[in-house]
C-alpha cells in the first residue's frame, strides 16, 4: 500500500533503531504528544528497539481520555432526551460517565449513532427535520475543521435542528502545561503530525525556545517514529532546541490555510478542563457569538447532573506522563478495557488500552478474564 | 419488566462480568468477549448437556446407527444486498460452513423468515432465489420453514433463521479444543473481505475500488482437504463474527495452547487494507463468510496448502502461524518490525476512532 508499507519495513528499522543506539550517549526523555503514535509504539514495540536509557513518555493526546467527565454526562443526558440523534465518533460510544455510556443510553432506547463525519450528521439533520440532531464534536486540532465546516454548512442551509456539542483541546497549551508542572520530566516532544498538517508547525518554534526543547514533528508509521525519535536525539545529544519537521510528505510549516481560516470563523479560545488534569487557560475552542445558536449545550439547559470520578482512576498522572499505564494499581485488575474506570482505558488510542492491548505486563490469566479493544 | 422482578445477576454462576451491562448492548451480539459471557452465563447453565458443552459451530451427536452435526444461525444483516451477496447467500453459507468446519457434510436446512409489513415482495423473491441458488451449489436441500410477520417498526424488513444437519464423515476428529503444539496454522484466503464489504455500504463509504463479500460455501474446499490428509486436520473453524484474532483466541483457550502468528504472512487485499487504515480497524477483527482456518500436523502442511490453493476458493491460500507450548491460552503476533504483540479477543464491536 502506497505511502504506508514503505513506513513500515522492518529492516530499515532494525538500521535506524542501530543509528540511534549509535548516536546515544546519555539517557533522555522523550514525550509523544499524540495517542496515535503512542498505540504505534507499543503495538510495533518501537520503544522495545530503543537503547535502555531513552524513555517515551505518553502525552495527553488521546481526544478521548481528556474529555471532561462532566461533559460525557451531559452529553449521556442529551442522548437519553426523547426526540434527539446522538451522533459520535464510533470510540466514544464505550467511554464510561459517572452511570453509563452512550452504548447504555442506545440499549435504553436512545438514538445514538455512529458516523464517521460530522457532515454525515448535518446530513440527518436535513433529512429529519423532527428531531434535533446533536454531533459531539470532540478532538484536537485535527478533527476541528470537520466540525467547523459542519455548524457552517448546517448554517448556511438554515437548519435549525443541529447543534454541536463541542469541546476542542490543542497541543500547544498542553506543551506549556506540561513544561511549566515542577514534576516535569520531558526533555523534548514529538508533535502530532496529524495536529500539523492542519495547524502547520509556526506556533511551536516560541515553545522550544521559552523551554528550551526539542520538538519534532513526527508521523505515525514506525520509520516515521523512528526518524522523529532520532532527530530528537540527536538535538538532545548536541545541546540544541529547535523545531524539525520529520513529516514533511504531510505536514508544512504554514499548514492548511482553508482549514485554519474556517477555524477562526467559526471558534473561539477558551478556557478547557482536560479530563486528569485540569484546567489549562485557553487550551480549546467554543463555538464563538456567531455560532452560539448551534452549541448544544446552549440549546439542551442540561443541569443537576451528578459526576463523580473514580477515586481509583490516576488517568491524569498517566497522561501527564508522570507514571506509566502499569504502574497504577488498578492497571488491569479493577481497571480493565471490559470495566474500565477511565479514558485511557476505552479508547483505542488510550496509553491504558495501549498497554493492555499489546499484552505488556500481564498474565494469560489476566488477559484470558478481561478482554480488549483492538488498536 | 419491574425493577424488583429482575433477574439477581450476582447469584449467576460467575458474579463478575455480565453485571458490567445489565441490558443488552450490540456488542454481545458482536462475536467478541460479551457474547462468550451470555453463552457461559447464561444459556451454558440453562441448557447443559454433553452435545452443547464442546460449544463447537455445530453440536455432534450419535442418532440410530450414524453421527450427525447441527447447526443454527440467524441472520440480521443490513443493508440485505451489499457487493459479493446477500442475506440469502449468508443464510445458507453460514450454516453449511458451520456444519462443514466441524467435519461434516452438510444435507438438509431448515429456513425460518422474520418479514417486517411492508417489505417488498420483489426483494423477498430475490433473497430466496439466492438461497435456492447456494444450496444447490453447496449440495444442500431445504426441507422445512417458516414465516412469520411483524408489524411495520418491529423488524429490519427481513430477518433469516437457518439451521442444518448433516453427517459426520468418518475417521476425521477434529474440533477447537485439539489443536497441538507443533501444528501449521492455514488460512484460506484474503481476511476482512466481508466485514468491509458490508462496512463500505453501510455506512456510505466510497472507496476508490469495490470491497465484495467474499460469502461462499466451504464445504467443497474443505472437502478436499480432508480427502487428501483429513487425519491431520485437528482443528478448523470458519473465522465469522470478531474475525481471525477472535477464532484463532477461541482456538487458543479450548486447546490450551500458545497461538504464534506472523503479520506479515496474513493474506489481506490492499482494498481491505486501506479502508481499514482509514477507519482505524484491524483486519484481524474484521468478519469473514467465505473463510476457514486449518490447524494441521506439520508434516501434512505443505500438501493441505497446496490442496487449499488448487481449489478456486483457496487461491490465497496461506500458512501464517504455528502452535506452541509458549504463553498457553494467547494469541502472539510477529509484527514486520520484528516485536510480539498480543491480538486479545475483542469485547464487542470495533469501534472506528476519531481521527
């Protein structure tokens, strides 16, 4: 397959993983910001390949996981309403709220849909003009657009029975969030390749100076990050903190301008809580005045929902990168991707469900009674 | 039903796993680890007995002088017509391959219709002239049915409950729990075919090329093999529902035994390939009707395969793993950069990500 088998050999990795044994002097840090790639180097064992002392730290980059808790109740209680079709993205449906998930509330009887574009879901809402149509528009930068152009298009054919319920996160707030914590242990980052093909890469070089870091903009395919670990690497070694682009048959350094310009017309900055770890200022996007009248949480006056996390749940050290998956003890015994107690452990790009899935750390008996999602 | 009169799932044989989801989700029907629970937890404590218990794709029992298998399976499949087939061909392939990949040959089916007021007459006829039409390919009668009608809103315009009977060949013992150490792992074709046929018309997916179902009868293909080293056969399965990783993990269990398979010898269209990438779905999870998985004694392997590849539904035949005595009741992948991954059984459906 163009583009994706070529990523994908195993000798040329085997040569690379050698290069940077080969380049390697000191151990170092190295965060991935993106689940994506996370789920890529622990199912192709990229991190296995790697000298002892480099260790990849999994980033917040999971949509999913830092979804707030309150918001997938809300969204939970607007699914339920008589006379609504929910729509998601497929990996949202097993995300747990406090009471449910969203494949409960469509066993009860609600109307929950997966779609696969949030234009599918303006679609539903022209062809049903009955019911209110409500899109939970989750994600980075890199599902942004879709929604976007979603309220806009809904918009311009005047339907006025879809609305979005949104909560938008971006990567470089997070790297800030990241860098400035006193526990912080990342020495440089490989940026979400799928981030920068929309965003380009200009609003990171002012990061790498103010913290002095490496950051690489990486694919998603072992040789890409192989190449986005070793460029790393050879910054760290040399004392240097820039910005590269390892993903240049994607990503460019001004990004997709049409793309970016709908962004602006259609969201604002604002404030985000991010699901274990908390409120970050001006870390997401809202649907700004012009588009007020399509934000689902205006439009449902969800109140009096009770959210409670579990106690037992250390999502938010593990997505800032201050332990791994395992090393939480409820890792595989009360938290299991068949009962899991926080995002990380449902989605397919969680580092939880990561490790899980791919078998680190655990026992056939372990593995025999619980169960996966697939990558 | 009243919230008292409900059924206490704490005093089921195993309190833990069916207490997760106290209603039916679509992933218990989705051939992953919450259809195993009902099974186990349910229907295996109601209806116990020595024919149910192998839990195999067809219950084998002796009868009057003979050993017959049994079969059964109900099909619900939306949209009824997709590229490669329909409800029709699915409803007798499905359980003809059933009865054939636990070493029968398959005989008689029975054919039940769930029709919703309202559906077209026209496509009823379409769907019985495929089913005609695959039983004679696959040698099989239709002996008995049944229709029934419910109202418009209660039925996805027509549901097919098929089961089958068909009698044991001789010499041939073969079943999910007795595959050993040592044996070669064999598939018969390209994986994922079906699931993404149906995936690509369901939800209006527009590939540049047309992913067909690969839905046929396997008995001829399996007939074959077992002409040529049916002793060395121990286990063979038709990896539907939760795909290969979820048949192979089945596999694994009842033998008890370690699963080693190389990712890079997996026959998958490129098709098949791409639309899982842009989905995020592995092939391995995909469904498949058209498919069956040979576990063989190595030194027949090489003539099984070639028997596999001389038939026209085993072209892309091929040998992709092997049976050990290592990590006993898992499914081990070779990735092409050379690591191990574990492939664990799924809960429920795939699900596609966000991006």
């Amino acid at each position: 397959m163009k583009y994706l088998n070529e990523f994908r050999d195993g000798q040329v990795a085997k040569r690379m993983a050698a290069e940077i044994r080969q380049i390697t002097t000191r151990p170092w840090k190295i965060m991935e910001i993106c689940g994506g790639q996370t789920h890529s180097i622990i199912r192709n064992g990229i991190d296995q390949m790697l000298p002892p002392g480099i260790e990849m730290i999994h980033g917040p980059g999971c949509p999913v996981c830092v979804t707030p808790l309150a918001l997938i109740d809300k969204a939970l209680a607007i699914a339920a309403q008589p006379g609504v079709i929910f729509c998601s993205f497929g990996d949202m449906l097993r995300v747990p709220g406090t009471d449910s998930d969203l494949f409960q509330v469509k066993g009860r009887g609600g109307d929950v849909r997966i779609v696969y574009s949030p234009l599918d879901a303006v679609e539903l809402a022209a062809r049903n003009p009955d019911k209110q149509v409500v899109f939970f528009g989750v994600g980075f930068e890199t599902t942004a657009p879709a929604n976007a152009m979603s309220v806009h298009l809904a918009r311009q054919r005047g339907l006025k029975n879809f609305s979005l319920l949104v909560s938008h996160v971006l990567v470089p707030p997070a790297i800030e969030a990241i860098m400035s914590s006193p526990e912080n242990k990342v020495q440089a980052f490989l940026a979400a390749g799928h981030v920068c093909s929309v965003m380009g890469f200009w609003e990171y070089p002012p990061l790498a100076d103010k913290y002095e870091i490496p950051i690489v903009v990486t694919g998603f395919e072992p040789l890409d990050l192989l190449d986005g670990i070793r460029r790393a690497i050879i910054q760290l070694e040399k004392g240097e903190h820039h910005v590269e682009n390892a993903y240049e048959r994607i990503v460019t350094y001004a990004g997709n301008l049409g793309a970016q310009q709908l962004l602006a017309e259609v969201f604002e900055l604002s404030d985000r809580s991010w699901r274990g770890i908390g409120l970050i200022p001006n870390s997401g996007w809202r649907l700004n005045d012009n588009y007020r009248n399509f934000d689902a949480e205006e439009r449902f006056q969800i109140s009096g929902i009770h959210t409670e996390e579990s106690p037992l749940c250390k999502a938010g050290d593990v997505l800032r990168g201050a332990i791994k998956p395992e090393s939480c003890p409820a890792f595989g015994k009360e938290c299991t991707p068949r009962h899991p107690l926080g995002a990380t452990m449902v989605s397919s790009e969680g580092a939880c469900a990561a490790y899980f899935n791919y078998g680190r750390f655990l026992s056939a008996e372990e593995l025999a009674n619980s169960g996966a999602v697939h990558a | 039903m009243p919230e008292k009169t409900a059924p206490d799932f704490s005093s089921w044989s195993c309190p833990l796993p069916l207490r997760d989801y106290p209603t039916i989700v679509m992933g218990h029907g989705g051939g992953g680890k919450l259809g195993n629970e009902l099974v186990e937890h349910l229907f295996l404590p109601a209806f116990r007995n020595p024919a149910l218990e192998n839990l195999g794709d067809a219950a084998i029992f002796e009868l009057g002088s003979g050993r017959l298998a049994m079969s059964t399976d109900s099909f619900v499949v939306q949209p009824l017509f997709f590229p490669g087939g329909s409800i029709g061909e699915l409803a007798v392939n499905g359980t003809v391959n059933d009865l054939a990949v636990s070493g029968a040959e398959p005989k008689f089916l029975s054919a039940s219709f769930i029709l919703e007021e309202g559906f077209p007459l026209a496509q009823l006829a379409a769907v019985v002239n495929a089913m005609a039409e695959s039983a004679e390919k696959a040698g099989v009668r239709i002996v008995t049915g049944d229709t029934k009608v419910v109202e418009r809103g209660h039925g996805d315009g027509c549901y097919i409950n098929t089961a089958g009977v068909g009698v044991m060949r001789q010499g041939i013992s073969v079943g999910p729990n007795r595959a050993q150490p040592g044996d070669v792992v064999l598939v018969s074709g390209t994986i994922g075919d079906h699931g993404m046929a149906i995936m690509s018309v369901r939800e209006g997916l527009e590939f540049e090329s047309q992913i067909r179902s690969d839905c046929a009868a396997l008995n001829g293909l399996i007939a074959d093999v077992l002409d040529a080293v049916g002793t060395s056969v121990h286990a063979m399965r038709d990896p539907t529902r939760g795909g290969l990783a979820s048949t192979l993990n089945e596999i694994a269990t009842s033998s008890n035994v370690g699963i080693e398979i190389d990712e890079l010898k997996l026959p998958v269209r490129s098709e098949v390939q791409s639309a899982c990438e842009l989905l995020g779905l592995d092939p391995v999870y995909v469904a498949n009707e058209g498919k069956a998985v040979f576990f063989v004694a190595p030194e027949a392997a090489d003539r099984a395969l070639e028997v596999l590849r001389a038939h026209p539904l085993g072209r892309d035949a091929a040998r992709i793993g092997i049976v050990t005595t290592q990590h006993p009741r898992m499914l081990v992948a070779r990735t092409a950069m050379g690591s191990n991954r574990v492939i664990a059984t799924q809960i429920g459906e795939q699900l596609p990500r966000i991006c």
